[in-house]
C-alpha cells in the first residue's frame, strides 16, 4: 500500500477527483479526436459544452440545493452577446440594426467575446439574484422559471438586437473539440476551487440546514448571490460556446428542452457533487447518440429503426426512474473514489471535507 | 366604451379558463406539495385523444365523431386514466421528497409525454373541427359581439366550481381533502386515508384538464404536441399570484392573470404588446418577493423547518 500521510499525497489526494476528471475527458477527447470522424466529433464537442453548462449547473443547484430552471436564460444571454461581437461582421447590421455603432464596426477575437458575453451574463444574474435568492425553497425554483421565461420573451420580441424570430446565422464556428475541452476543463476547476472554497463550504451548510447555518453566522442570501453570479458566468460563456458550435442563433435553442436536458444529465449523474455533473454528462451523451443513431437506421434501411422522438422519450422515463430509485444519482453524490490507504486522523479527515 | 366592453367579456373568459387550469394545480399542490407541470400535457393528450393514433398530416377522427355526451365522457376519461397512472406509477413513490425533486419529476413527466405524442401522432399540427357551432359571435350591439364560445367558458368554469365547492363542503371525501390540503401529516393521523385523498385529487385535476382540452381545442380547431404547455405556464403563474394551495386563491389567481394580460394588450403602446408575457411573469416575481405566500394565503406554502 502506497503510504498516503506524506505531503505529496495529501496533495494529490486533494485534487484526485478533479484530475481524474479532467484526465477522463482528455481522453476521450485525444481518441475522438484522432478517429477524425466529423460526425463524432460535433457530438463530443457538444458533449463538452454541456460538461460546461451542468457543471455550471452544479455549482450553484448542488451546492445552495436550489433547483434553478433559469440558467439556460444566461447560456442565451451569453449567446447572444458573443453573438453582437463576433458573428457575421458584413451583414450583422441586417440581422441586428439595433446595436450601437461600436458593436456594428467592429469584432471581437471570439475568447474575449466569450468572457464579455460571461460578465454580461453574471452581471444580469447579480441584479435578478438580488431579487431572486431572497426567496428559498420551491419558491426561488419558480422565480427561476419567471427568469427564464421573461428572457426568452424578450429576447422573442427584441428583434433589432436579436432577430427576434428568425434566426442569426453566420457565427464563425471556431468551437472545435479541444477548445471545448478547455473550457471545460476551466469550469470543472472553478467548480472545484469554488466548492472547497469557505464559501462554498458556507453555501453547502446552507443547504443542508438553513436554520442551522444561519445561527452559525453564515450570510445565506449573499453566499447564493454569490454561487448565483459565478454560475451564470460560466453558463454564459457556455451560450457563448455553443453559438459558435452551432454557427447560428435560435431564440428557441435555449428555452425548455435544453433546460429538461441539462439538469436530466445533472439528476442522473448526481446532483451534489462534480463528478455526478460530469459524469451525468458522460452517460446521457452516449445514451442519446446511441439512440438518435438507432432512429434514424444506423443498421440500414430494413434493420431495427426506433421512432422520431423517442430518445427524448426514453431520457425523460431514465430521469424519473433515477428520481424513484436513485435520487442521489449514479454517483451516489459522492466524488470519485480515492483508491489508496486513507489517512485516518482527524486533522486528516478535516482537511478533506468536500 | 365598445372596447372597455369588449375588454371586460375577454378577461372573464381568460381569467375563467386559467382558473380552471390553476384549480387542478392547486388542488394538487395543496395534498402532495407537487407542482404539476404536466397538467398542461394532460391538456395535450385529451386533445389528441380525439383522433386516431397515426403520423398522418391529415387526422382521422375517433372520438372526434360521438354524440356529444359521449365525446365530453371519453375525453375526461382519457386524461383522468393518464392522471391516474401518474400518480400510481411516478409520483406515489416519491411523495416524501421535498417539492423540487417532485416538481422536476413533474417537468421530466411533461417532456416524456410531450416526445410521445411526438413520437405516435408526429410533431406536426393537425387540424380538428370540434363543435364548430360553438365559435360564432352574438352581436349585444352593432359594435360589440361576444363570440358564444367565450360565454361557454364562463358558464362551464361557475358550473365546476359550484360543483366543486359544493363536493368539498359536503361531502365526507371532500372535508378529507381540504383537511389534508390544509395539514397533511395531522390529517393522517387523524385517519385520513392518504392515498384514497391524493388520487382523487388526481381524479379531479386529471377531469378538470380533460374539460380544459374540450375548450382548448373548440377555441383553437389545431392539435400540437405543445399545444397544452402555455396554457399551463398561465395557469400556474394563477397559483403562484393566487396562494399556493388555496383553492380560492387559484381561482382569484386564474382572474388576476387574465385581466392583467387583457387589459396589458388593450393598454400597452403598439411596439411593447409582445412584451407581455415578460411583464405578466415579472407580476409573478414581484408577488413572490412583495407577498411569498400570495393573495389568499394557506400554511401549505410554507417551508417546513
């Protein structure tokens, strides 16, 4: 047995779950990659970009316990705003007459726009959340959902900046897989750093025991504030991703669908704890290729052909079954396992407290 | 003084048709803390239950092409059996979770049926003639005309909820269901049979979206597998504004939601009417934070500590 009191392997047992992680996508990643199948590989970048999104997600639903149905409002914020800097620089004015003028003349490299569009993002969840998270409980979930859906009408409505309806097409697709996979790489640090983080520490009292973690001092309205900004940040760079994958903007990509999907993969994979996000991920991903391939024939014209829609039938029926059987999610809510002999004292034990 | 008329008729019928819809969900959240996002999808299915099963454009009336009495019996039926079975089969096993388990359930519910219809009848619209007499208009002036249906919905909603109160009032079952509505785990002790109260609630929400459906789908003439889902976004922003759980509450709800989006478009400047559905949900986080436990409040929305 690999002795594990020692200062190296604390350390790397602090970070084992989070480098695994990262290893694990890296490669499946690197093998995609390399099968250079551009089938494959739009799937495994949209993959990655969901790891972004649900990890997003985690951070603020896993760690304040508060269902939020309005994130996918910010990945359409971000979207958008990356959409004002970089998409189509010779007929933006067509599709968005009503930008200002500095947005009409010029562009940006589209990772500074990602950021922007994330401050955008988070700025708009500062003042919602000022409102939103003085409200606990299924009462903060349904002010998620009026977030949501006073985005989406709005941006429905606001065609000089938007479209409106129709869409925007012409976004340079710059998001190639091992851009995703920083991304995502950077957001599953984040998530981390955050949760280790005395606030996240704060914010998981928080969820566990309100009454408690207010007797105990903790500031439960600004430590959700805060899980509420960094989340929506990292959900508009997301939308930002995600336009520039798709090469174009819908209003209704980023409305109930995407919602239902993004939190199935966060409930199935287990919702308080990173792995169970990324992991979540990982599954449903496989599954709902796999079965889109089956719908539309992949064993040739007289084999076996699943019916139009049915994925989405058969991910609706998984989420409920895991809600009944396992809520906790295929992780259990745990982080990945550390393999090792553990170090059993108590400073040991509080030093590793997740 | 026409349009203020015209205004007044078109936000009862509204206001009528989203109470009826913020009654089943209430009634729903007052025994199980659930909020129902499939009603809207039970509202669906009864539509679609009017025609036979097939992906063609063009539908093949089923129950479309009953006597009336008949057609309205099969309709409720159909929603109520498909009520009943979520209960039985989702949300019985899981009605010790708190609300957002359930209430992510329900959201997982409507995006399963919503795929199958999908999947069964395909994702395009099709058209159904239901009761075509029903939409003419009745002229009370030479400006102002009610269309018939309007006052049909009117009617039928002062109808159920007689019926309603009246069942809640007076019956044993009734007395049960409010008592549970009002402290679930006392009334349990004090011998109300759980499961009995919470299906029939199901039953209940299940007949009154099976009725929903029938005016729905007379108003529209267009089946769409999302045909119920704004619908239920209104009706529960109705509960949401009214109190949730109070059954009174959904009902004043129901009419706050339908004058408040009626008189928005009758005022509103030209260029803001499509804002509206962002103002009406804006009323929806303005009441949660200025009154959490909205207009007519009840214990059931508060957080248990």
């Amino acid at each position: 047995m690999i002795d594990a009191t020692t200062p190296l392997m604390q350390r790397i047992r602090h970070f084992w779950p989070v480098v695994n992680l990262c290893i694990g996508l890296l490669v499946i990643t690197a093998i995609v990659v390399a099968l250079d199948d551009r089938i494959l590989a739009r799937t495994l970048t949209e993959g990655l970009i969901r790891v972004v999104i649900v990890v997003a997600l985690y951070m603020f639903i896993g760690n304040s316990g508060i269902m939020s149905f309005g994130h996918i409002g910010f990945m359409m914020i971000g979207a958008y705003a990356t959409g004002w800097q970089t998409c189509c620089p010779y007929t933006r004015e067509m599709f968005m007459p009503g930008l200002p003028g500095y947005l009409l003349d010029n562009s940006h490299h589209f990772v500074l726009a990602i950021f922007l569009a994330g401050l955008l993002s988070a700025f708009v969840a500062l003042i919602a959340g000022i409102a939103l998270m003085r409200l606990s409980g299924i009462a903060a979930s349904i002010g998620t959902f009026a977030f949501l859906m006073i985005i989406y009408s709005v941006y429905l409505r606001w065609s000089t900046w938007t479209s409106g309806a129709s869409s925007v097409i012409g976004l340079p697709q710059t998001t190639t897989p091992w851009v995703a996979y920083c991304y995502a790489v950077v957001t599953i640090f984040a998530a981390f750093f955050y949760s280790r983080s005395k606030f996240g520490l704060a914010l998981r009292a928080s969820r566990d025991d309100e009454v408690a973690a207010k007797a105990a001092g903790v500031n439960v309205i600004g430590q959700r504030l805060l899980a509420f900004v960094i989340s929506a940040f990292f959900c508009g760079m997301a939308g930002g991703l995600f336009g520039h994958f798709l090469g174009m903007l819908t209003v209704d990509t980023f409305f109930l669908n995407l919602t239902l999907i993004t939190l199935a993969m966060l409930v199935i994979g287990g919702m308080q704890s990173l792995s169970g996000a990324v992991v979540g991920v990982v599954v449903l991903t496989v599954v709902i290729d796999l079965l889109k391939n089956l719908e539309s024939g992949m064993f040739g014209k007289d084999g076996f052909v699943l019916p139009t829609s049915s994925t989405w039938v058969v991910v609706g029926v998984v989420m409920m079954l895991i809600i009944i059987f396992r809520r906790s999610g295929i992780t259990r809510n745990a982080e990945l396992y550390w393999p090792f002999k553990s170090d059993i004292t108590a400073e040991g034990a509080l030093r590793r407290q997740s | 003084m026409e349009v203020v008329v015209q205004v007044i008729i078109s936000s009862l019928s509204l206001g009528s048709f989203y109470a009826l819809g913020a009654l089943g969900i209430g009634l729903l959240f007052g025994v199980l803390r659930l909020i129902n996002f499939a009603h809207g999808d039970f509202i669906t299915v009864g539509g679609f239950s009017l025609i036979v099963p097939a992906t063609a454009v063009v539908a093949v009336p089923l129950i479309l092409d009953f006597h009336p009495v008949a057609l309205i019996i099969c309709v409720v039926g159909v929603v109520v059996v498909w009520a009943l079975a979520s209960y039985f089969l989702l949300f019985r096993h899981i009605q010790t979770a708190p609300p957002a388990v359930l209430m992510i359930a329900s959201v997982a519910l409507s995006f399963s049926i919503q795929n199958l219809i999908i999947m069964i009848y395909s994702g395009r619209p099709k058209a159904v003639g239901l009761w075509p007499e029903l939409t003419g208009v009745i002229p009370l002036s030479d400006k102002v005309q009610v269309p018939i249906l309007q006052l049909v919905i009117v009617a039928v909603t002062w109808i159920l909820l007689i019926l309603l109160t009246i069942f809640l009032r007076r019956t044993p079952i009734g007395v049960e269901m409010r008592a549970a509505a009002e402290d679930f785990r006392m009334a349990r002790m004090l011998g109300v049979n759980a499961t009995r109260v919470i299906a029939l609630a199901f039953v209940i929400s299940g007949a009154l979206a099976g009725i929903m459906a029938l005016m729905y789908h007379t108003q529209t003439g267009i089946l769409s597998f999302r045909g119920g889902v704004f619908l239920m976004l209104y009706a529960f922003i109705a509960t949401v504004i009214g109190g949730m759980g109070s059954l009174i509450g959904a009902v004043v709800g129901g009419y706050v939601v339908g004058i408040f989006s009626t008189v928005l478009i009758a005022i509103l400047p030209e260029g803001m009417r499509g804002f509206r559905d962002a103002f009406v949900f804006g009323l929806v986080v303005v009441i949660l934070l200025a009154r959490p436990q909205g207009l007519v409040p009840t214990r059931a929305f508060k957080e248990r500590v």
